[in-house]
C-alpha cells in the first residue's frame, strides 16, 4: 500500500511539474506573439501599401497564427500560408521593398513550418513542406525561391529529426518504465516465495507431524477405548483440514497472482463441516441455520466462514469446555451469524492456558474482515462470563 502511495504520489508531481512548465510556455507564446505584432504594426506601412486602419488587421493575420503553435500547429500554418498567399495580391508593395512578406511574417511561417514536422501527422508534414516550398518558389523575387527551397527542406528535414528523436527517447523511457515493473513484480514473486518457503518448513512439517502422529496412535498405544479412537481421528481430521488451508495459501502465494482466485477458498458450502469438525475436536456446539444459503455471495460466505471458524477456536482456546450456540440466518437482503458460548470450565481453562498465547488480534481481524464485505461486527461479554460474537452482512458484498 506504501509503495502504491508513493507511485501515486510521484506521478501526481509529475503531472503538476508539467502542468506549470506547459503554462508558462503559454505565457511565453503570448508574449512572442505580443512582440511580433508589436514590430509587425508599426513596420507595416514601410513593406506594404495599407491604409492605416486596416493596418493592424493585416499584422494580426501575419503574426497571430503564431498563438496556435503549440495547441494546433497545422491550423496555424493553414492561416499563415493562407494570409501570405492573398497579402501580396491585394495590397501592392512598397517602392525599394521586393520580398512579398514582411520579415516578421516569415519568421511566423518558419517557426510553423517547424511545429508541424515536429508535432503534426506526416501526411500533413508533406502537404506543408510542397506548399510552403511552391508558395516562396513562386512569389519571391528573382532566383531566391530556389535558396529558400532548400533552406524550408532543411527546416522540415531538421524537425523530424527531433520529432524521431523524442519519440525514441519516449519509447525508450515507456520500456525503462516496464523493466521497473517486472523488476517490481519479480522481487515480489521471490519475496512470495520466500514466504512460502517459511511457512512450509515451519507450519506444514508441524501439522504433517502432528497428523501422522494422531492417525498412528491407535496401532501404536495399545488398550485404547473408543473415544480415545474418535478423539485422535478428531485431532487427524482436524489436522488434515489444516494442512489443505496451508497448502492452498502456499499456492497462492507461489503463484504470479493471475491465477489466485482459483484457489479454493471455503464458504458457506463448508461451514457444516466447520461446526461438525468442531464437535468432534470436543467443542460443545450447537446450531440453527435460517435462511437459503444460496443467495449469499463468495465474497460474503467467505467472512462468515472465517469469523465463525475464529469465534470457535477463540471459544476452545478461552472459554475451554463452554457450550457454543451458533445461530446462522441466510435472510434477505441481510445475513447473519450468531455466537455465543457460556463461561469456561475452569479445570479445563487452567489446564490449556499454560501451553496457549495470544496477541489479542482475533476480534480485530473479524472486524475488518467484516467491514471488507460491507459487513458489521459487534461482541458482547455476557455477566455470567459467557461472550457473544453478532455479525451482519449485506447478502451481496459492497
């Protein structure tokens, strides 16, 4: 979750950064484009032959164009090739002045020229490099149609130039920016991994001997009752039970985590075996199931699974030997489950407690898995020493 943050975080300042660097380019366009007309206005009368006032209209359309050069170069040069075609054959020019354009004119349509190799789709690249080559071939004055020529080609030839260049580097940090990700997801797959191992090597071969241990015990102690039997084949299903949850964790945990929601997970389908496992353990439970358990979602059967699965061996581990009430209702549009467990035996809670530590995170837990599905869970410490775990659910998880 920190790592996410800090991800968030930094693509938010990025975004900032870039937003203000964009912001002042515009401010900075504005004031070019202010200083052009500026020079353009005053400057007009010395080129061409224009009453005064359709002076600032024409110096408008020969350095306003330069405003679209960083929101839509294309239509700005559209405007600009435009203006510098019809100027000339509409207002003669002055005596001693052979150029068609005034100076900041040109400067205008190169500058465009050059945003639209950089920025505009190729095909209107090549409409705006043959147009802008035959408009200066055909309306400079003697040969300098051909020095201009070559001198757009290089303008245009210039600006692909960069435009490749900060695609590749575009495409280069996009592929950078992959390898960190898988390099991100490989150290957590091993860090997975790792976990896995752990659990493996310090719960599985536990639990494993621990079945062995309770599923051999009739062949190896002789003289052994009945209930003897059935309490050690409890304590092997028990363990048996156990050791598919790790071994389903295990492969979660070692997997890429596109196949995790394939692992099975119990629900409410498991939630009899639950509570008849947990009578065979020694656990005196009762129960009551309302209700269809059908309209209940995965996500829902599985929280009430593990609050009930939690509530019972909090039961067996504080309250040794106390009757268990499990009331469970399957109603709509709200699911419920209920239990609640007299006070402990206390021989039974002495002899347990030596060997039994906690870090008191069980009701916590229920509560936030509660709280995942839309859920609310609320205990209750009854006065003759009994406890109470209640919780509502919405049929369909939120």
């Amino acid at each position: 979750m920190t790592c996410v943050s800090t991800v968030e975080g930094v693509k938010t300042k990025t975004r900032i950064r870039r937003a203000a660097e964009g912001q002042w380019l515009n401010v900075a366009i504005v004031v070019v484009t202010a200083i052009l007309f500026a020079v353009a206005w005053p400057t007009l009368q010395l080129t061409h032959q224009v009453s005064p006032p359709i002076q600032p209209f024409v110096a408008a359309l020969a350095t306003f164009p330069f405003l679209l050069i960083r929101s839509n170069p294309a239509l700005a040069w559209a405007i600009s090739a435009i203006s510098a075609l019809v100027i000339p054959r509409v207002f003669a020019l002055q005596d001693g002045y052979d150029y068609p354009w005034q100076v900041v004119h040109i400067l205008v349509m190169l500058a465009l020229l050059a945003a639209v190799s950089m920025r505009a789709a190729i095909p209107v690249v090549g409409v705006a490099w043959i147009s802008t080559v035959l408009l200066f071939l055909a309306d400079t004055p003697g040969t300098n149609g051909r020095g201009w020529a070559v001198g757009l080609t290089a303008i245009v030839v210039f600006g692909l130039l960069i435009r490749w260049l900060v695609l590749s580097r575009r495409q280069l940090a996009q592929q950078e920016e992959l390898s960190e990700l898988e390099r991100t997801r490989r150290t957590i797959l091993e860090e997975k991994a790792r976990i896995a191992r752990d659990l493996h090597d310090v719960v599985a071969h536990h639990m494993s001997m621990v079945v062995v241990q309770a599923q051999s015990a009739p062949y190896r102690i002789a003289g052994m009752s009945d209930e003897t039997r059935a309490e050690f084949e409890s304590i092997g299903a028990a363990g048996r039970a156990a050791l598919n949850e790790v071994r389903g964790l295990l492969g979660v945990l070692r997997s890429d985590g596109q196949v995790a929601e394939h692992a099975p997970q119990p629900g409410v389908k498991q939630i009899s075996e639950l509570l008849e496992g947990s009578r065979r353990a020694g656990i005196p439970v009762s129960w009551h199931v309302d209700g269809d358990p059908r309209h209940v979602s995965e996500s829902v059967g599985l929280v009430m699974y593990r609050i009930l699965q939690e509530s019972l061996a909090n039961t067996a581990r504080h309250a040794a030997g106390a009757a268990v009430e499990v009331k469970i209702a399957y109603e709509t549009p709200i699911a419920s489950v209920s239990i609640v467990n007299g006070p402990p035996r206390r021989s039974l809670v002495s002899a347990l407690t030596r060997h039994e530590s906690t870090g008191g995170n069980g009701i916590i837990g229920m509560r936030e898995r509660a709280q995942a599905v839309g859920g609310v869970l609320s205990t209750h410490l009854h006065d003759n020493g009994g406890f109470e775990v209640h919780a509502e659910f919405p049929v369909a998880s939120a």
